[in-house]
C-alpha cells in the first residue's frame, strides 16, 4: 500500500511561517512588475519569471509530491514542458496508444516534424518488446479513459537499465491516491484543472521531479517559452488544494459504492474500476495505489442509450473533463478514443453517494 503526503502539515504550511499581523489566507498578487532597485537578485523580478502566489502554490505542491515543483497555465502545458525539456533531435521516445489523444497529437504533430522518432504501444503490453534504445518512457495508470494499469516500480527499474527516464501522467489518482516518483518515476505531471483544483474553476498543471537537474531544464522551458500560469488561477489552485483530501476521500469511497451497484446493473454490459476484484488492474491498483480513484467507465449496449443516460441523469453534468465536485461523464467515442460506441467515462464527484445511485440508476432503468 503506497502511503499518502500529511494534508494536516500541508493545510499549515504557510501558517506556521506566517508574522504577526499576517493575512491567514494567501493573498493574490496580480502583478507583471516589481519595485527592484539596485541589483535584482534573490527577488521578483518579472511576472513571466516569478511570482509570489506561484511560489506558495507550489509549495504547497512539492510538499504533497515530496519533491521540487512547477506550474503550467494546462495540464498540457506541462506535459509539454516535460517533453520538450528532455528531447531533442534524434530522441526516441514511447508513450501509449490508448492514453490521453492530445499527449500524442503533441507527440505526432510536433515533436516528430522536429526529428524526434515516436513509438506507440498500448498499456496493457507496455513492457513488451522491452525499452533499450528510448531516451523517454511516458506512461499513464490508469490509462485514460480505459483504466487499464502498468506496473510503474517496474518500468521504471527497466527504463533505467536502459539508460532512459520516464515520465509519469498522474492525473486521475493525484499524489493522494498514486506516488509515481516514490515508485522511481524519474518526472510526474499531471493536471490540476482535473480533482486537484477540483471546482471546474481553472486550468493548471504541474511537474514535479528529484532531479535537480531536469527541473532546471523545465524552468527555463516555462521562463523562456512563456508558458506561465496566471496569479489567480494559481490563487483558485491553491484554495482547490486545501479540501483536497476531504473531496477525494468522498470521491473516491463513493465511486467505490457505485461501482459495486453498477456491476449489477443489467443495462451495463461492461464496467472498469480498480476497485473491484474482478477488475484486471485490481491486484496491481492494491500493490501500488493508497486508493483506487474516483473514475469508473461503463459500457452500455448502444450509442444513443449511453448519450440518454448522461443526459437523463439530473447528478451528472454532461461534459468533458473530470475530477470536479460534480459528478460528469461523456461519452469517449466522441472524441475519437478507440473505444465502443456505448462506452461511458463517469467522474464521481462528492454528492451523497445514495442520492447519486439513485439518479443513475434512475436513468439506467429509463433506457429499458
């Protein structure tokens, strides 16, 4: 069982540095400038540079990761940082073919035109065919939308060997439920527009690494490309964390529960969680994750029964994304995902969970 950061020392962590007469709450600089007499160094300098709201968020950050970190204005923006910071002409690298589409439109339409040579392979035969001769290894687990796992510990012993770094896609389970970089992950990102701010209210992404030197890389990615957050989103992300583990200890112990009932439902023809026994990443998810998440998929037998369930159910919010205080779900075809036409991914939010198995079953019972 992986164990989980202290959310109680992280909650205090600006308090217990605070002076006298300080505000408890942080406030918000909005500021491209600063007053900078003299010789700049050791302070603010430029608002594409530094920040002091930036700085807290990621204290607050490095502290659930337990290792230096750096926001991005999109999860995106900091695969993209991770990415471009530690490839360069020649590179080959190998990410999955059924992980989040636009890491491999990044990965297809800018990073091959630079000569850097990509590899595809699914999650569930991720290890086969070995890793010598990449230079990065990027993985999701669970994948997205799929939910399928890979052992992270291992790939990372083999990557290594190989003389590559991998980089770990942490969205869907957060620091509090999966610790790729305590597993020898060499970088994780993830993105914090997802459960980590968790009011559908910003977009934002970190990076989180041990390696002084891939860090250093990736800041000056952000410092020069430009690729910055915005003080109040950064401002929104910082209070987003504070009820971190109160929203995810609900989401997930919820999506638990429905779960259970879901795979009972004649109208599912297929369900994915981590959670339950019959799940194929079960025995993985219970050595490697503190829990098993707030994502679940089910499959229903047709295109427009999984577009009436969604759109019948009054507790789920029709739309993409996840990880919010609303339960949403979407149906992934849409997208382009290879998946079936009926496959549903269904994000449970922090509603009662009786109240929300009784909307969904509800509108699975519409469908007959």
């Amino acid at each position: 069982m992986a164990r989980t950061p202290k959310t109680g020392e992280m909650l205090h962590l600006r308090g217990n540095a605070l002076s006298k007469g300080e505000p408890v709450a942080l406030p918000l600089t909005q500021s491209s400038m600063f007053h900078l007499p003299g010789a700049p160094d050791g302070h603010p300098t430029y608002g594409r540079v530094d920040n002091p709201t930036w700085t807290q968020v990621e204290h607050v950050l490095a502290h659930l990761e337990d290792a230096p970190c750096l926001i991005f204005p999109s999860g995106m923006g900091a695969i993209s940082a991770a990415l471009f910071a530690t490839v360069r002409a020649g590179s080959r690298i190998l990410i999955p073919s059924d992980g989040y589409y636009v890491t491999r439109l990044l990965a297809d339409r800018f990073l091959a035109p630079l000569g850097v040579s990509v590899e595809e392979r699914p999650t569930t035969a991720f290890a086969q065919g070995g890793f010598d001769g990449f230079d990065v290894v990027f993985v999701e687990s669970p994948s997205n939308p799929g939910l399928d796992m890979i052992d992270l510990a291992q790939v990372a012993r083999d990557v290594r060997a190989a003389g590559g770094i991998t980089i770990a896609d942490n969205t869907t389970l957060t620091p509090l439920g999966q610790r790729p970089l305590d597993l020898g992950i060499d970088i994780v990102v993830a993105s914090d527009t997802k459960a980590m701010g968790g009011h559908s209210d910003l977009l934002m992404g970190h990076v989180a690494s041990r390696d002084a030197q891939i860090m250093e890389r990736i800041e000056e990615w952000r410092r020069v490309s430009g690729a910055i957050p915005g003080p109040h989103e950064a401002w929104l992300l910082h209070r987003g964390l504070e009820t971190l583990d109160v929203r995810f200890d609900r989401m997930c112990s919820s999506a638990q529960v429905l779960a259970e009932r879901l795979a009972d439902h004649p109208a599912v023809t297929q369900i994915r969680y981590p959670g339950l026994p019959t799940d194929p990443s079960h025995d993985l998810a219970r050595e490697q994750t503190a829990r098993f998440g707030f994502l679940l998929t089910i499959t229903l037998a047709l295109e427009d029964q999984a577009e009436r369930f969604i759109n019948g159910c009054p507790l789920l919010r029709p739309a993409t994304s996840f990880g919010g205080v609303h339960s949403s779900a979407e149906r992934r075809a849409r997208w382009g995902d290879q998946v079936d036409p009926g496959f549903v991914r269904l994000s449970v939010g922090c509603e009662p969970v009786d109240e929300l198995w009784q909307a969904l079953n509800d509108s699975l019972n519409a469908l007959a």
